[in-house]
C-alpha cells in the first residue's frame, strides 16, 4: 500500500515538474542566442540560473501545459519542439545586432583593416574586425538603455500565450527565417551604402592619380587616407546608430508580433 502511494506521489512530482520543464527548455534555448545574453562573457552557470529564475518567475503567469508524458516520446518531441522554438526567438532577436555585424565587416573590408586580422596568426579568421567590436559594443549599450532584456522577457511570455507547449513548428516560422535573412542584407547595405560610397570615391582617386603619375608609391599614402577616411565616416554617421537601432527594433518586433499572431491562429 505504501508502495502504491510513493509511486502516486512520484508521479503527481512528475506531472508538476513538467509544467517548469517545457518553459525552461524554450528559455535557455532562447538565451542561447539572444543578444547580448548569449555573449561568450556571460559563463554558461549564470544563464542557467538566469533561465531557472525567469522560469520560475514566469510559470505562475504561463498557460497550463498539456498532460504529456516527460519520458516518453512524445515528451522528448515537445522538448525538441521548445528548444526550436527558443532558438526561432532568439534568432529573430539577434537579427539587428547581426545587421551591425554586418556593416561593420563591410566598412572593415573597405578601409583596409580587415587585412590584419586575416593575418593575425594568433586570432585567425575567427576574430571579428574592429569595425565591428565598436558597432557591438555601441549596440550592447543601447541595447540595456532601452530594456530590450524586459523586451526579451515580454517576447518570452508572449510566445507561450500565442505558441503554446505542443503547439508544434508553424510554416509561417520558416517563411519568416527566409524573409528574415533578405531584411538583414538589405538593412546592412542602406546602413552602409554612404561609407562604401565614400571609400570607393577615394579609392577610385588614388586610381586615377596612380594612372597620371605612376611613379607614386600608391600603398604608402592610399592605405593610411583610405583608413582616415573610413574613420571620419564613422564618426559622421555615429550620431544617427540610436535612431537606426531603434528603427530596425521596432521593425523586428512589429514582424515578431506579427509571426507570433499568426502562429496563433494557424
């Protein structure tokens, strides 16, 4: 008899459990690729604990599971089923900063300084350019000043209200991943469209100077202008990263909301 009521209990502890588990598994996939969150900086311990407290601070508030067995396959599929859809989140979440990334490879390739990283022989290829440092750095500030972690939190409780546990994969998440990878290219050649523009505007000086005197040494002096130039852009166009990083945001959430919605209906 006893043995009876242990096995009742456990069970009742299991059924309990699992209304933590499926949010934790869709959380910590989500601040796997979150930005700023999922920065190499932040040791993996503290993201942990960080998905444990939001799970737990979350779970009162989130619509109730449904009754899915953890240890059988179905459990395992609707774990696989929240972990994709954290990182569907987090992708989405990351696209702006991955705009930035982008410009600041373009803007680094343009003015030269690419060329040390690729031959750094201690970083390798794997290092990002400092274009880039800078424009992350810029972004992870702007990115706390304006609560985008209580907007990841709001995402987060949003997504269980309209894509619940057991919901499945929607085909409009795949649609938007494809949309998704045009929208960045397209923000971060508008972005960094006036700078390419004014570095190949010198570079195609320094061209026809070399054509009239050939005579001049054309990397001593084409490098350090096209560096200086580069660097004169950027502090031009630095006034203006707030007012584009708000703009792509609120691009971003409208298009989130908007697959989160329909998710729901679908």
């Amino acid at each position: 008899m006893h043995s009876n009521e242990s096995l009742l209990q456990a069970s009742q502890y299991l059924q309990e459990m699992q209304r933590y588990w499926w949010p934790f598994c869709r959380i910590m996939a989500l601040l796997a690729l979150a930005p700023v969150l999922n920065h190499k900086s932040l040791p993996m311990r503290v993201r942990i604990l960080l998905a444990l407290a939001l799970t737990l601070a979350l779970s009162a508030a989130l619509p109730k599971p449904p009754a899915i067995e953890a240890l059988s396959p179905a459990g395992l599929l609707a774990s696989l089923e929240q972990i994709a859809v954290g990182m569907v989140l987090g992708l989405s979440l990351q696209l702006v900063f991955t705009v930035f990334s982008l410009v600041g490879e373009i803007v680094s390739t343009q003015m030269g300084m690419s060329m040390a990283r690729y031959n750094d022989p201690v970083n390798g290829v794997s290092s990002s350019s400092v274009v880039g440092q800078l424009y992350f750095l810029l972004l992870a500030l702007l990115f706390l000043a304006s609560d985008g972690h209580l907007l990841v939190v709001s995402v987060l409780y949003q997504s269980f209200v309209y894509w619940p546990v057991g919901d499945g994969l929607q085909d409009a998440a795949l649609g938007s991943l494809a949309y998704a990878m045009a929208w960045v290219l397209a923000a971060a050649t508008l972005i960094s469209l006036p700078l390419v523009f004014c570095m190949t505007l010198v570079q195609f000086c320094f061209g026809l100077l070399n054509r009239i005197s050939p005579a001049m040494n054309l990397f001593s002096l084409g490098f350090p202008m096209a560096i200086l130039t580069g660097l004169a852009g950027i502090r031009l166009t630095l006034p203006d990263l707030p007012e584009n990083y708000l703009h792509l945001s609120r691009t971003l959430l409208d298009n989130l909301g908007h697959l989160l919605r329909s998710a729901g209906h679908g």
